[in-house]
C-alpha cells in the first residue's frame, strides 16, 4: 500500500478572447478497488459553475460552460491517493474490451509482428512479453504522432509518444485473446500526465506501462480508462472566438507517511 499526494495543473490560454466555451474534464481520481482517494480538490480559474456525473465507463466527468469572454482556462486538483494493489479489480471485462477500437484496429505489420514473437501459455506472462516487445520497437518521439494516429500507424514509424505505445500494446494483446484497456493517470514523480494499459489475466486486472518498459506499481494514480485514448481524454472542449489555443500540463505525485506500508 502507498499513500500519495497528488498535485496536477492545466492551463489553456488562448490567443484572443472566447466565450462560450463549453468544457468536459476527466481530471478527477476516482475511487475504486485500489485506490482511495481524500481532500480531493478541484478549483477553475476563471471560476465556472460544473456538474459531476459518470461515464459509461465509470470516468468521473466535469462538465461546465464559461459564458463570459476569457483568455485562458485553468484547472488544478490536489489530493491524497492511497494504493494497495493487494486488493486487485476483479470485475470482469466487458466485450468491447477484447475487440478493436478504431485506433487500435490490427493491421498486417501488427499481426506478423505478434506471430514472430514467443508465446508463454501464461496470460499474464505473455502480455508481459508484448510489453517489452513493444517498448524495444519504439523510439519516444514526442511530436512524431497525434491524438488521432492510430496503432497501425505509429507501429509503421516505430515513434511515438506513450498514447502511441499504449494502442499498439492494446492491439497487440487484443489479438493475442487478451482483455485490454487504455489508462490514463499520473505516475510518482513531477513532470505530465501519462497513459499505460491494464489487462485482464487470471481474473485480475494488471497495469503494464510498455512506455517505461515496468509494471505500473502502487506509485500509479488512475484518472480514466477506456478502449483508446478517444474513449477518455483528460479534457475536451468548445467554444467561440477565432483564437487559437496552447497548453501546459504539471503534475506532481509523492510517498507521504513513509510512502509503502
């Protein structure tokens, strides 16, 4: 078990005043099998009224509207997370867990690069081999790819950023027969948000972070799952105005009381 503080920053300024400005956040932990969140906080500058609802995948949602003219948009949450992995989710996944999505579609390239690769008969041991196999093929190019490159299409340019190395792992444990999802959160340490995979093995869900080339441990901090990154972005948003928009992210996750009991 691992007790956290959570500290996590977004601002969005834009070039020229809007309004209107209709927002979804996705910024909040959520409690669940294991973590336990407390003090949870969220504050909006320029303050906006919100509601909180879920999503049909158990993301929590903050959905407002900033009416007046503004020239950015913030939001920060803080709070404690407390992580026990010894306490794993067991809920079963649903169908569209084990099919493709339409970032994570298998391609031909995909499909030789999974039958070349070994084959422990072990769920779990086998995601753990397509993993690594997938953060050997990348290269960590922030830029090289966007919100919309697919699977396929990052696997080709062997670039990517981590959205980039969680889909082909999707795809890749997908046609392997192995439940997947997408995860979005914020890892130990200062620096962005980041985004992994847990798959469903033995009856559990595991987090594999093919990124980091780890296992996502108890310094993890789950914000929202889905089948792909378009199933869960941190933060969506429409308004009115000719402006174009910039943004940048800080997060910082610490052990607090001695970090593992």
């Amino acid at each position: 078990m691992r007790n956290l503080s959570v500290y996590f920053h977004t601002a969005v300024e834009f070039t020229a005043p809007v309004s209107a400005h209709a927002f979804t956040l996705r910024c909040i932990p959520p409690d669940g099998p294991t973590q336990r969140t407390a003090h949870m906080q969220l504050r909006l500058e320029p303050a906006a009224a919100y509601i909180t609802q879920r999503d049909g995948l158990g993301n929590w949602l903050q959905i407002g509207q900033l009416q007046a003219p503004h020239n950015a948009l913030s939001y920060t949450v803080q709070g404690d997370v407390q992580v026990d992995l010894s306490k794993r989710d067991r809920t079963p996944p649903p169908p569209f867990y084990c099919c493709p999505s339409p970032c994570t579609a298998p391609t031909g390239d995909l499909r030789a690069f999974l039958a070349a690769l070994p084959a422990p008969t072990a769920p779990l041991e086998r995601a753990r081999v397509l993993a690594r196999a997938v953060s050997d093929h990348f290269v960590y190019t922030p830029g090289a790819t966007g919100i919309q490159t697919t699977a396929g299409q990052a696997f080709a340019l062997a670039k990517g950023v981590c959205q980039d190395y969680a889909h082909v792992l999707i795809t890749l444990c997908r046609l392997a027969g192995i439940p997947a999802r997408y995860v979005s959160g914020l890892p130990q340490g200062d620096g962005e948000t980041h985004a992994w995979v847990e798959v469903f093995c033995d009856g559990a869900w595991y987090g594999l972070d093919p990124t980091r080339r780890c296992e996502a441990d108890e310094g993890y901090v789950r914000l929202n799952t889905g089948r792909e990154y378009a199933d869960c972005p941190i933060e969506q948003g429409v308004f009115r105005g000719a402006a174009q928009q910039s943004q940048s992210v800080y997060m910082k996750v610490a052990a607090v009381g001695g970090g593992t009991v």
